[in-house]
C-alpha cells in the first residue's frame, strides 16, 4: 500500500467560529492506481490532500487521524522530513502551473535545479534530463522549450512543464489538484493521456483531484466522491458510474447535460446549493437537497461503512 | 400563437465580416506595435427565438466578439444590423433606444455586480436609467422579476456577497431582462458555478426564453451545457467561424477537423473501459493571434493537412442551407 488514510480531520478556527473541513475521510491507494476525488467547491478536496502532503501551514489548522505513507506515519513527522519525502517520492501538481515555476527563471533551469538538489547530477546531465523530460510531456521542441520562460509558454505547455519537473523525482506517488480545470478540452485531453501514460511507465500511484464527472470516468480506476467535508461515495469507476448508489452522486451525474442522443427539456437540476461548513444542517449535510430525505435523515449523521462500493446514506444502509 | 423557429424567421442581428483588431506596445517598446487579430472576419446571423452557441479554445475570440455585438467595443471593419438597421458606427446617444433590446450577461456575477448596493437596488437600476417609470411601478417590477428568475423578495435588501454564485447569477439575469430585451448575449454564465447549480441556471434560462421570447447568443467552454442550450452552433478558432450548423448536427457529424477534435476531447461519463473512446489529441498549442498562420489558420495542428492547406485560405462555404464549414476537406455526411 502507498497511502493509508484513517478518520482523517482538519478544522481551522476562523472569526467567524470553528470549520470541520475536513470530517473524518478515509482512503487507500495502491502502486499504480488511479484514485479520482471529485466535488464541488468547498467540499474538501484540496484541505485533505493538503493535509496528505503536511502542507497546511495555517497555525489555526488543527489536524486529527493518521496518514501512512508506504506504512509510515507522516501525521506529527517534522516538516524537515515531509519535505524531503516531497521533493524525492510524492511529487504535486496544481490548478495554476505558476504555483510550482518561478517566472525570473527558464523552465528548463527550474526542472535541472529539481534534478540536481534531488540527485546530485552534474549540471550537463541534468540538462540532458531535462530534454528527455519535456519530450516525454510532449513538447514539440523540448530543446528550445528549455529556454523558454514561464510567461513565454501556454497555460497548456506550463502546466506540462511542472509535470515534467514532477516526473523529474520518479514519483512513488503523484497528487494533481484540478491540474486541469484552467485548460482547454483539446489540451485537457493531452494531459489526461499524459497521466495514464504516466502511471503506466513509472507505475507511479495517482490522486487525481477534479470537480468534473466525466474526467474522472476517463481516467480513475477508483472514485471517491466528496460533500461537505465526508466521503459520501466510493468504489470504483465502473461501480460508481453504473450503479451510483448515494442520491448526491446520483443527482450530480443526473444534472450533466448529454452529449449525445435526445437533449432533456429541462435538466434535472439539484434544488439549493453545497451549504456552508459554518452552518452546516443537522443531520445528513445534503438532508436541504436531497429527494429522498425522510426522518432519520434529520438527526443523524449517515456513515460510510465497510464495504468497497459504499455510500453514506441512511437509504442505501436500508436497502 | 408562437412563432415557429425556423430559419424562415427574420433576422435580428447580423454580422458581416465583422473584424477586430487591438493594437498592443508602442512603436517604443521592445516589439513595436503589434496587432492583435482578435475577430477576424466574422459573418453570422441571429435570427429571433434561437439560440446561437458560441465554442472555440480559450483566446479564440467569443468575448470580443460577443463585446462587438452589444457595442461595448468599436468594431474595426465590416458591418453589424440590428434588424436589418446598420448600428455598426451609431453614437452612445443614437444607440439609446436599442440599449434596451440588447443585453449581456458575464460569466462572474460578483465582478459586474456594485458590493456596496442591496441587490434589489442593483436589479432596479437598469428601470432607473432607461424607462420612464414611477417609484411605485419601478418597486412591483424588481418583485415581479426576482420571482421570474426564481429570487425570494425578502433577498431584495441583501448584499450580493450574502448570495451563493448561483443566486448572484439570477440577480445578473434579473438586470439583464429588467428592460424587456429582445436579443441576451450570455458569456460564460454558469461557468463559474458548481456543477450541480449549473443546471438550475440552465433551466431558468430555458424558461425565460420561452417565456419573454428571448433569443440568446449563448458562449461557454462546457460543450454539453452549451449543446443543451442551442439550437445553432458556431465553432470559432483563431478570431474566425471554422464551422456552423444545427446544435445536434455539428455535434454528432462535425465536419471540420477542428470541430472533430474539439468535440471529441469532451470527457463523458461512460461505463466502457477508461480510455476506451475514439479520440483525436491535437499537437502544438493554439497559435496566436499577433501571428495567425498562413493559408488555413488551423494547419499547424490539422490532422490531415496537405500542402495546399499551408498557402490557400478555405472560405466559410454553405454545403446545405445552414451548414457551413471553412475547410478544403470537410467530412460531410
Ligand atoms: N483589450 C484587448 N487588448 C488586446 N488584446 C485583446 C484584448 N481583448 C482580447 N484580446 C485578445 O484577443 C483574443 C481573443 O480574446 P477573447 O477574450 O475574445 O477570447 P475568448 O474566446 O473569449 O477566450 P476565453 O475562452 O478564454 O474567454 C485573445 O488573443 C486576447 O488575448
Ligand atoms: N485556511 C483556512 N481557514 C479556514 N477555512 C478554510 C481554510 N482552507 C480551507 N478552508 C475551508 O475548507 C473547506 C474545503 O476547502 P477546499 O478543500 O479548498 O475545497 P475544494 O478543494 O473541494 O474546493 C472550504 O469551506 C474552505 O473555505
Ligand atoms: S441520508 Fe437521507 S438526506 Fe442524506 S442522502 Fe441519504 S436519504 Fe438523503
Ligand atoms: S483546410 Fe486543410 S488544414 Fe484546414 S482544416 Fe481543412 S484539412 Fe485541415
Ligand atoms: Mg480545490
Ligand atoms: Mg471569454
């Protein structure tokens, strides 16, 4: 096992009182797998994964549960030691490419300062790695892309920079939050095959962060579906798609227009909007949305369970 | 009695050859002046009670284009008709009266909507400035138009940064219909809203149509949102109109390799292996519009390209009556 996560917790306190972000999630993720998180604003992906990474700095954070990485614990480990993890096994990617590139510096300078601090390469090797590693994200001119400053390059073409520098480490694990939610579909699409192909060549484990239905359904082999700070979902893609269980998950690929075949006259739309962790409702959080609420629903809150395809739901329990 | 929505109706907008172009630097900077081609020669008719779907890659050119149709930019060349009338140079004063008739919504509610005015205000203001109406009617309009996009009236005395994304979507919308407007032209509205609020603001937008007779130029990145929506779509790439058809035709048999490759990019939900789906991956990157290719603009990255594709510009050609494709080897079925 890469990563093991248990009843993992993150509140902040904030002026307006105190924020479970984070509310108890659990997951596991094997050598070359794919896990997909998908929700929507606000519903935790980013603080868990954070938290994943001991990358919450926010003195306010208070952080509960246990993180094992390749059967380590990382939750309490000095950040000295996080970090040396992160540069050499765990490598990240982000929604803005320019969070991991510094403008005042060649793209192909940044990815060789990578190798270098990591592996200790002489600086004429390390500019060969780089070359192959551009041309490995498919730049069409990976020599003169070396050259290039960041504000030179695409959205596109930045964001397959920093996956190169990722690479540059030969991640054990690879963690992308929304990496490609800024992009074009046509480029988007790049990425996604660049991910596969990825995983398939470094056998690298992925968690893969998105609010978008139809790229976790390309692309995870596991799915993990987020409200509100918990888990409402899991299982994998083929399970989860054709026999989503929890009325959100449901609700949510309900709500997405075909691309084929007759259009709906109207969408079946979810009535509200994701509630606010400061006010979260009593009871099941999606309780103010969900059609098929009834009593029990009012006051507890519905668990996940043990089972591979689960859903945290007082209905499906029943069923 | 409702008009039927043919092609039959008349026009209510047109564009022909609509260009333009920014000028950025100085003569003194490092690359001198530069021209951007951001609209370039665009030729497109609206006709009333459709909706005409915008698509194209990010710096294509839908905003300014969009910004071009409603005025808020000067067009460089060619000409813009609003009912056959030319408004293409028209001064703020002459374009008064259509201001009304002509709307835009954005994509981010919060930018376009003042912090520091109750929302009620803000819905309000459009019949303050434009329509010569009393305190008291102005007040049972704002009521009668938070209830027609789904808007409780005690929200009326609220802040729009006490509104989710989604309600301050509706207070964009409510300004935007406040003045009975024959022609909204909608620039990204529910891209920066959750997916599941998306299809509330889909609907409510399908139900004002149906309602006001409405006839929307509809711009989103979402393809199966923006196919929801349309009934006509118009690909653009490069600033130009590479393709146009019905919704449903251009995206079951698009005919342009453009078209092809943009369609079949759209991740889909399906239960079929990961991967499984036909799909064409584009080299390069978009170029840009301070240096549009030669010949067709889409040859650096078209799949099929043949020489004489580097040198001759194919011209939007109509192969059957609304169906129109700029390719010298478009795949018509
Ligand atoms: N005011 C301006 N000055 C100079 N160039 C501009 C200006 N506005 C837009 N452009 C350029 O014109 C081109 C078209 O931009 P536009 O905003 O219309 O694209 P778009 O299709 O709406 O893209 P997106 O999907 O990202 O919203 C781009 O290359 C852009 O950089
Ligand atoms: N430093 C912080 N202080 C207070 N609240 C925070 C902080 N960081 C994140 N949150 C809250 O945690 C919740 C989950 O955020 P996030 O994980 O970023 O969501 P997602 O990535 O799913 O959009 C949100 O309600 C967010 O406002
Ligand atoms: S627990 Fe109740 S309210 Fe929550 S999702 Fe299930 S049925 Fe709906
Ligand atoms: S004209 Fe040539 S380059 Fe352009 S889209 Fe058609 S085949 Fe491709
Ligand atoms: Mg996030
Ligand atoms: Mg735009």
């Amino acid at each position: 096992m890469i990563l093991s996560v248990r009843d993992l917790k993150v509140s902040f306190r904030t002026h307006d009182g105190p924020v479970r972000a984070i509310d108890g999630v659990s997951f596991d993720l094997k050598e070359s797998e794919i896990l997909g998180v998908v929700g929507e604003s606000g519903s935790g992906k980013t603080v868990s994964l954070l938290a994943v990474m001991g990358l919450i700095t926010d003195p306010n954070a208070t952080i509960e549960g246990s993180i094992r990485y390749k059967g380590r614990e990382l939750v309490g480990l000095p950040p000295r030691e996080l970090r040396r993890l992160r540069g050499n096994e765990i490598a990240m990617i982000f929604q803005d490419p320019m969070t991991a590139l510094t403008p005042v510096y060649t793209i192909g300078w940044q990815i060789a300062e990578q190798i270098r601090a990591h592996r200790g390469l002489s600086k004429s090797k390390a500019m060969e790695r780089v070359e192959q590693l551009l041309a490995e994200v498919n730049f069409p001119n990976p020599h003169e892309a070396m050259s290039r400053y960041p504000h030179q390059l695409s959205g596109g073409m930045r964001q397959r920079a920093v996956i190169a520098m990722a690479l540059s480490c030969d991640p054990a694990l690879l963690v992308a939050d929304e990496p490609t939610t800024a992009l074009d579909v046509t480029v988007q699409a790049g990425i996604l095959d660049l991910v596969r192909k990825l995983r398939a060549k470094h056998k690298s484990a992925v968690v893969f962060i998105t609010h978008d239905m139809g790229v976790v359904s390309e692309l995870a082999d596991r799915v993990m579906v987020m409200y509100a700070g918990r888990v409402v979902e899991r299982g994998t893609r083929t399970e989860l798609f054709s026999d989503p269980r929890h009325p959100y998950t449901r609700a949510l690929l309900g709500s997405i227009p075909p691309l084929t075949g007759q259009k709906p006259r109207r969408l079946p739309a979810i009535p509200g909007s994701p509630p606010s962790l400061l006010r979260l409702p009593q009871g099941c959080a999606f309780g103010p949305r969900c059609p098929a609420r009834y009593e029990p629903c009012e006051t507890g809150k519905p668990g996940l369970g043990a089972s591979a395809h689960a859903a945290a739901c007082f209905r499906v329990a029943q069923a | 009695m409702s008009e039927p929505m043919t092609n039959t109706n008349r026009p209510i907008l047109e564009t022909r050859s609509l260009t333009k172009r920014f000028s950025i630097g100085t003569r003194f900077s490092a690359e001198g002046r530069r021209t951007v081609h951001a609209v370039d020669n665009v030729s497109l008719t609206v006709r009333r009670g459709e909706t005409v779907g915008l698509v194209g890659e990010s710096g294509c050119g839908k905003s300014t284009l969009a910004r071009c149709l409603v005025r808020l930019y000067d067009i460089t060349d060619g000409k813009l008709l609003f009912e056959g009338d030319d408004i293409t140079s028209k001064s703020l004063s002459e374009l008064r009266p259509l201001r009304r008739r002509l709307q835009m919504v954005f994509q981010d509610p919060s930018a376009s909507l003042n912090p520091r005015r109750r929302v009620g205000d803000l819905v309000a203001e459009p019949l303050r400035i434009h329509g010569k109406v009393s305190a008291r009617e102005i007040t049972a309009r704002v009521a009668e138009l938070f209830e027609l996009v789904g808007l409780l009236p005690d929200h009326m005395m609220r802040y729009p940064h006490e509104f989710s994304g989604g309600q301050r979507q509706r207070v964009g919308i409510a300004r935007a219909i406040a003045l009975n407007p024959d022609l909204v032209v909608l620039d990204e509205p529910v891209s920066a809203l959750d997916v599941s609020v998306q299809a509330q603001i889909v609907n409510l937008l399908a139900d004002l149509q149906e309602k006001l007779k409405l006839t929307y130029i509809f711009i989103a990145h979402d393809l199966s949102v923006v196919r929801q929506v349309s009934t006509r779509i118009t690909v653009m790439y490069l600033g130009s109109i590479v393709e146009e058809g019905p919704a449903e035709e251009v995206f079951a048999t698009p005919a342009h390799p453009y078209s092809q490759a943009l369609i079949s990019a759209v991740p889909i939900v399906e239960t079929t292996p990961a991967g499984a789906r036909k799909r064409i991956i584009l080299t390069g990157d978009v170029p840009s519009p301070l240096k549009p290719p030669s010949g067709c603009r889409f040859h650096p990255r078209c799949p099929i390209a043949v020489d004489r594709c580097r040198s001759e510009r194919p011209e939007l050609m109509e192969y059957r009556p609304g169906r129109k494709v700029a390719c010298h080897f478009p795949t018509l079925t």
